[in-house]
C-alpha cells in the first residue's frame, strides 16, 4: 500500500500539542492528522520519568493501530524523557519530537550563547534542552527555568493583563538579568507547547532583543524535511479538498468537552466535542 | 480485634489534601493516619466524573488493605462526585468528605445568605456545594467559581506576592461585587484543599466582612464528632506517644520526591522522601 496517503500521528499530554499541530497544518496543508491527547493523565510535566515513558509507549500504540505513517511527539516532557524508548520499540517509523528541532533553533539564533529555555518542572529536570544544545554547541550557557504557573494561564485563557504580567516579571525577570558568564541571554526557548499562546506577554517582559524560539513551528518544519526524505509526504493530488478542520481527527482519554473547548485556544480554531473520541490507553 | 487502634485513612489527588490531615492532627492528635495521595492521576479537577469516581474506589480499596477504621475524602472533587459511590462499596466503614462539613459551616456563618464557593472545575460543574447548601437553607443563593489558577499559586508557593494578588482580584473581584439578590455575599467557602495556604491573600481582597469557610476544619471536626459516635475514637492510652509525624504515613501514586517537597508547604512540616511509600492503583 501507498505509506504516503496514511495520517501523521500526533500525541501530546493533553491540549498543549494543538499548537504543534497548528504548526503542522500551516506547513504540511495536503497531509491528514490524527491528534492524541492524554488528558485523563495530565499533565505529564510534573509525573516521574518512568510513567511518563509509559504513558507514551501506550499512545503511541495507539495511533500506530490507526495507521499513522509518523508520529510527532508534540510535548516537551515526552521529547524530553521518552523518545529513546519510542525509536526503540518503532524503529521502522519516523518519530519527531519538539526537543531537537527547538536546540536547532536556538543554536541558530544566538548570538551570545546564552540561551534560557523555560518549560516544565520535568522538562527542566530531565535536562534534555540542555544536553541537545550542548550537543550543538558546546560552549553555550544555558539556563533552564520551571514556569508551571504558565500552563495554569494558559489554560486558563489569561494570556493578557495584570495576572500574566506578574507572572512573566517573576519568572523571566530574574532569569535574564544580565548575570551570565558570557553576557546576557540573547535568546529564549518555549520549552512547553502552552506557552506559545503567552508570546505577546513574554515579549513584553524580555523586550526585542531577545530571540523568541516557538519549538512549534521548527518541529513542524523538522517533520517536513524528514517526511520529504523518507519519500512519505502526501502528493497535493491525493488531499480530500476539504476543509481544514476536515484533515484532522481528535482522541481523547479523558474530558472531551474539556478537550474542545480549551482546545481551540491553542488551535486556533473552533473543535466540537463531538469531534473528538475518548479513548482508553 | 480492636478496632479503635486502627489507623483513619486519608485520600487526595494529590498533595492538597494534608491540609485536611494537619486539621486531623490537631483535632486529633491521638489517632494515626494513612495519607494517600494520587499523585499519578492528579489534577481530578479537570477529569470526568467518571474517572474520578474510578480513581476514588481504587484509592478507598488501598487504604482498606491497610486496616484503616474510616476513611476520610479529603479531596473537594472525589468528595464531590465519588461519595455516594465509596458509601455504597463500603457500607460497613464510615466515609467522610469534605463537601457536607463546609456547607454546614457556611450555612451557620452566613446571615445575607448568599454565598460564594470557589473551587476546582469539577467541583464547581458537580454543584455538589449547591446542592449540599440547598438543602440545609433552600433560600441560600449560592455562586461557584472555579479558580483553577488558585491551585498552581499554591503548589507553587506563590502564596503572596503581586501574582497572588492579581489573581485573587481577578477571581473574586467580580464574584464578591453586590449584585446579588439578597445584598452581598458574607461567607466564602474555600472549596478546594489548595485554597486554605492562599488565605492571607484571599482575606486582603475580600476584606473582614466576608467569612472564610476553610473546609479542612470544619472536616476535621465531623470527623471528631462521626468516630465518637461510632465508639471509634483512640484512647490516650494507645498513643504511640512518638512524634507527630511518626503518626503518619503517606502513600503516592507517582513522584514522591515532589509529593514531600510541595507537601510540606500543605502539612506544615517537613516530610522526607523516603517517608513516602510509592503505590501503583
């Protein structure tokens, strides 16, 4: 069978990964996606490395029995602690997460070689921006910060006023003074895919000098690349001409009233609750 | 055997819930304690009822192997939609949650009868405290209010503070303004674990003439009165006579480096990692 008319798999802890789907959608607009959120299990940002690695094995099953011909991790703390034991038990599926793609990025923009990457509690913990930067660029200072109250106003839809300005000034304030051996931080990681919805308030507080990296769209452009090179990206042809809401489907382990309707904040577009199939993992 | 010398169990989502235990302890501080967090499944607050009350019978049936005399819910949610639930499981042992003690309390502290409950999304859609202050005053007018941000100012330990403050006026502001049918709302009930540690900023933004409702005691006291009545309650004598903590255990479902770390901030003294015992449900 033809691999390349199959659906890309995306999987996130709940409703933060629509902003990597949003991304995908913008760049790969002929491919279909099945999105899978854990939401009967968020958020995996503060769960141990062990049952986060196990929760992902298991969704990652589970789109796998619907015929994805890729999968996009599009959370920071899977990337984080689970893509190693993904690749292992699916090595013949290409498995994109959002951790290398956002190193890239951030390696890119630097000037300074002081990148900061907030995210959450696990993701900072597990240390996986710090390696995969290292990695790229040896020299680098990197500064990795847990900004969990960033998810709460996300979710939350405060992603203006006085409540998100503090809690930018508290978290970011301190973390880019300029204190860092080799000057000043000059650019900053969105470790976590809710915080792409607080962008205008982070620019505020980390001013224009600062480079904003959105691990959003360089997975998205990751995803691209790879799927060209494995001759997997779906020809205009076969596309169902339909709306864009069309090409993708939603699962859901828990809540999916819930689902939909903060969802949409991080899509960008309206989800019905009929929209989305709860599942169990 | 003796049932009295058994120890009372004690069960949260999470680590919100010892603040419920730290008003057991000084309202009984002869008794011992099982406390069971699960931490692997925590936030209930955005699940289903379904899962919740799941997630609350496999909670009850682990204290239960441990041989403990009651079981207090010391969790809004599960207490909210799970009680009838664990009663009907468990008919022989006496359940005690946290919803009908802090509807009493409220009931006995408002003289406007109108009322404000603040709580988790769950809580709030359950319309558990509605109900249970209804039926104790069917005049009451009763408003409920998720303020899910509440919870992670708290687990973060932002307890004041401008973010504190901020939120707290954009909660309450609008929910405390006199535009009620009777007048004004004259009692706040804290229906969330979390609350109880965001008092002081609660009390600047609602001022003296509102009555906080702080369910942890008002709990701890029923449980007092419920374990007289069923001639349950420890004799002096069988005191273990240790420390205060030496009368706890704790229990978590995932993490138990984080439980002791942020559970010390609900409990009011430390706890070591190695106190908590991990559990799979």
């Amino acid at each position: 069978m033809d691999h390349r008319a199959q659906a890309i798999g995306v999987f996130d802890s709940g409703v933060g990964g629509l902003t990597v789907l949003r991304a995908l959608r913008d760049e790969l607009p002929h491919e279909q996606f099945v999105y899978l959120g854990d939401t009967a299990r968020l958020p995996y940002g503060t769960k141990s490395a062990e049952s986060v690695v196990r929760y992902a094995l298991q969704a990652a099953a589970a789109l796998i029995v619907r015929r994805v011909k890729a999968l996009i991790v599009a959370c920071n703390t899977a990337s984080a602690v689970a893509l190693p034991a993904l690749r292992a038990r699916h090595a013949d599926l290409p498995v994109i997460g959002v951790v290398d793609p956002g190193a890239d990025a951030a390696v890119a923009a630097t000037r300074s070689g002081c990148i900061a990457v907030i995210g959450t509690e696990a993701t900072v913990r597990g240390g996986a921006y710090q390696r995969a930067i290292a990695q790229r660029r040896p020299d680098a200072e990197v500064r990795a910060l847990a900004c969990q109250l960033f998810v709460a106003l996300a979710e939350e839809g405060w992603t203006s006023g006085a409540v998100a300005e503090a809690t930018a000034q508290r978290y970011l304030g301190p973390l880019l003074l300029p204190h860092w051996a080799a000057g000043a931080a000059d650019t900053l990681v969105l470790g976590c895919t809710h915080f792409p919805v607080l962008r205008a308030v982070i620019r505020e507080v980390v001013g224009e000098r600062v480079t904003i990296v959105d691990s959003a769209v360089t997975t998205a452009r990751a995803a691209h690349a790879l799927l060209r090179e494995r001759q997997l990206l779906r020809a205009p042809a076969m596309s169902p001409g339909a709306t864009a809401l069309a090409a993708m489907s939603f699962l859901a382990t828990d809540n999916s009233e819930r689902f939909a309707a903060i969802g949409a904040r991080f899509l960008g577009s309206a989800i019905g609750a009929h929209q989305v199939a709860l599942i169990d993992l």
